[in-house]
C-alpha cells in the first residue's frame, strides 16, 4: 500500500473542512428578494389601510347625510326663545313653534322690526295678568281681563301661570298685544292665543305684578320693554 505524504493530507484535510464560498450575485439576488417583498407588504398594508379610512369617513358622511334628510334647514333656523328685556329686569321665553306657528311667525316679524322696543305694562292685576301693547286699543281685551279678576270660582284650571299668549281678537300689526299670566286661568283658551311659556324671570313678572296701580290697574310709574332679542338656544 503505497503512503501518502504528509503535505497531501493536509491540503485535501483543508480541501474537505473548508467553507465553500457566496458569490456577490446571490448575496444580491437575496437582497432583491428581499426588498420586494418589503415593498409588497408595505404597498398591501397601505393599501388597506386608506381603503379603511376613506369608508369610514363615506359612512361618516351618509350617517350625517340621513340626519340632516330628517331636519328641514327653515326650522333650524327659527329662533326658540325670546328674552324680553324690561324694566325690571330679563324675562326668557320659550316660543310655541309648534302650537302656534302662525303667531309665533308674526311676534318673530315684530321683534326684528322693533316692535315692542319701548312698548308699556299698561295693566297690571295681580294674581291674574300683566298686560303689554297700546293702552289706548285695549277693546275687547279690556272686557275679559277685568271681567276675569272678578271669575275666580270657575272650576277647572286649562292653563299654568306664566304663559305668554296674544289676543284672539282681529288686529293690525300694531294691534299685538303680549299677555303674561300670574296665575292659572281657566277660560285662557277662550280669550287668548298662547304662543309661549316664561321658563326664566319669573321673578321680574311677579315683581310686575306687585306694583302700584290706579282704580283702572294701570301701573302708577311705567315698565318699558327695553328691547327683545331672539334666540336658538339659552
């Protein structure tokens, strides 16, 4: 058996336990590989990820849209309350829109032409009514609030004090007459047209109706409303 040299053995030793080599092209052809996919993952996650945003803000936009189908944008921007500024202080009403939408139409058109700017308290009777317009057009209204003071043994009560209401009587626009009641009154329906509800101030009102008044309950030193201003929301 013929012997092999020592020098041999160790080159083919070398030869066998060596590690075998990568070549540039595959470590770079991994590396593409690599990088695609990255990019593809990237490109998916943010594909879906608008696509989520974008329904999102769609379904946003018809839930908003189906609200407002329901509201007509004429009504949003009726004013719902009135705040009576007076002489002896505010008085915040809420306006009957629904009830009484005619009325309510014409005391908002009043108001913003500064109708009742300066208008007087020209009856006060206590426990029953304070009454603002032209004293010199009282008429009929007259008639049923004084007949009324004295009409206390009626049975059933129809309305709450501090209501806001107007004379059913025929008038011009000058002719509008605001009445707040002090007390529940049985007969309201019959005589006036309510339109409103005091909901703040009923202080002042009572404080309206402990004033001094002559045989014919006409305040002895005048109320005013100052101004009136209308609102949405108080």
């Amino acid at each position: 058996m013929a012997r092999i040299k020592p020098q041999a053995l160790l080159q083919q030793s070398k030869k066998k336990k060596g590690p075998s080599r990568i070549s540039v092209t595959t470590v770079v052809s991994y590396c593409l590989i690599v990088a695609v996919m990255v990019f593809f993952l990237f490109s998916t996650y943010r594909y879906w990820s608008q696509r989520s945003r974008i329904q999102t803000e769609e379904d946003g936009l018809s839930s908003l849209k189906g609200d407002n189908a329901f509201v007509d944008p004429k009504k949003s921007d009726i004013p719902r309350y009135a705040i009576l500024k007076t002489s002896k202080g505010l008085i915040t009403v809420e306006l009957y829109k629904e009830g009484s939408p005619e009325v309510v139409d014409e005391f908002i058109d009043l108001c913003q032409k500064g109708h009742f700017k300066g208008m007087l308290f020209h009856r006060v009777i206590k426990n029953f009514v304070i009454q603002g317009g032209d004293s010199e057009r009282a008429g009929a209204t007259e008639d049923w609030t004084l007949r009324g003071k004295h009409n206390s043994h009626l049975e059933s009560l129809k309305h709450e004090a501090f209501m806001l209401g107007t004379s059913k009587a025929k008038h011009d626009k000058e002719g509008f007459e605001l009445f707040i009641t002090t007390a529940p009154i049985p007969d309201l329906n019959e005589k006036v047209i309510v339109f409103g509800r005091v909901i703040k101030g009923e202080d002042v009102v009572q404080e309206i109706e402990e004033v001094d008044t002559d045989e014919h309950y006409r305040p002895k030193s005048p109320i005013r409303i100052i101004s009136v201003s209308l609102k949405q929301k108080v």
